[in-house]
C-alpha cells in the first residue's frame, strides 16, 4: 500500500514537471543541477555578548560585580565555496561547505565596578566554515532563490583586563575552535550555462566560551570568569563556476 502510494506521488509529480515544462518552454533553458565551485566577499557583523563574573572566593559578590556588554564591529570577510545542486521541476536541493577568512577584532570596554578604572574584553575571529543544506525555487529562468542552514564552526580568540589597582588586576584570555550553527536565504543568477552570481546573507552563531583567571598580584582564590556568546552577521556577494 505504501509503496503503491509512494509510486502514485512521484507519478503526478513527474506529470506535474512535464506540463509545466511543456506549458513553458523557456522553464528549461537551463539547469541547476551539478558540481559547482566559486569565490565570495562581503562583511561581517559582529553581534556577540560577554559577561565578566566574578568566580572563586569572591562569587558571593556577582549579582553587584558582574560586567556584562555587547562586542559589536564590521569586517570584510572573503572565501570559497564548493557545492552541488539538483534540480526537480522548478525545486532545486542542494549541499554547499564554504571557508572563509575574518577579520573580525572588536573590543568591549568599560568602568569596572570592582575599582572604578576601565576594563577591556577583547575578541576575534579568524575564519569560519559551514556545510549547509540549500533548498530553492526558480521563479524564472535562470534565476533561483533559495534557503540554507546547517554545521557552523570557526576559531575563536578571547582576553580580557580588569585593573584592580594601576598595575594590578584579572588578566585572562581563552583561544580556539568552536562549533554552532548558520542559517540564512540568498538568490543566485545564471549569468552563462557555467557562470553564476549570487547575493546571500548568513546568521552564523559560534555558541559560547568561557576562562576563569586571575591575574599578577591577585591572591590565590579570587578570580573570574569571562564568558563570550559568539554571533555574527554575514553579507556577501561571490561567483560559482559550475563544471
């Protein structure tokens, strides 16, 4: 019975395409479908979180001493992407990795609660990569619009400087890969039967980190905790050359 169903469904859809397709000759002038690569650019915004708490000994005292701000900067950002796509009637599924180079390098600052001088949590991000899935519609020949979502990972550096004295203070810092996810909706041009254009914007979230330290002249058991949510904004334009 399931099966019979099944074989009725991709029936009606396979005459479903055929009269489109007949209806509409120019529908399939051309064809998503294949292993395509290419090169991309845009920005990147930042939109990351950190809080400073303090931990050990003195963590009593975090509900009045907590720090806590916004990491928010714009950095190019350029790359590569390998894919491929298969197209079904007007529907075209897809799978696409990318690898991309960041520069992003934003400082947060204040005046610290604990002594009244200003503090610095600082954090940049080298690269990141997705592998995404693609799900589109081509509401015109040659041109497909299209949604994406998937893996996110990228490295991660972090520090950060509480003075409690001129000269004296937390110094702490953390670096290293961390994985999340992306999600985003884009439109891509067919320029050529090989040559491709596209317009896409990613939300990338890198989840959270943290390190606890302390600091030179800091007594033993007092420290804290600095803890980064890692999220960006991607904007982007590249080219996809399909083979």
């Amino acid at each position: 019975m399931r099966n019979s169903v099944f074989a009725t469904a991709l029936l009606v859809l396979v005459l479903g395409c055929g009269s489109a397709w007949a209806a509409d000759p120019a529908a399939v002038t051309y064809n998503w479908t294949g292993f395509y690569g290419g090169l991309n650019a845009g920005l990147a915004v930042n939109n990351s979180d950190y809080t400073a708490t303090p931990t050990g000994s003195i963590a009593f005292f975090a509900p009045i001493l907590t720090e806590s701000g916004n990491l928010k900067s714009t950095a190019a950002t350029i790359g590569g992407q390998v894919g491929y796509n298969y197209q079904v009637c007007r529907f075209v599924y897809g799978l696409e990795t990318d690898f991309n180079y960041n520069s992003t390098n934003t400082s947060g600052t204040g005046i610290s609660i604990l002594s009244g001088l200003p503090y610095t949590v600082n954090q940049q991000v080298d690269y990141f990569g997705t592998l995404r899935a693609r799900l589109g519609f081509t509401p015109a020949d040659r041109f497909l619009i299209y949604v994406t979502g998937g893996l996110a990972y990228g490295y991660v550096s972090s520090s950060t400087s509480i003075p409690v004295v001129p000269g004296v203070g937390f110094l702490g810092s953390s670096s290293g890969m961390q994985a999340g996810w992306a999600a985003g909706a884009g439109n891509e041009y067919a320029i050529t039967n090989c040559w491709s254009v596209k317009l896409e914007y990613l939300y990338i979230n890198l989840g959270s980190s943290s390190y606890t330290y302390s600091g030179p002249g800091i007594p033993a058991g007092i420290t804290y905790t600095t803890n980064i949510d890692t999220a960006q904004h991607v904007i982007r334009v590249g080219f996809n050359y399909k083979f």
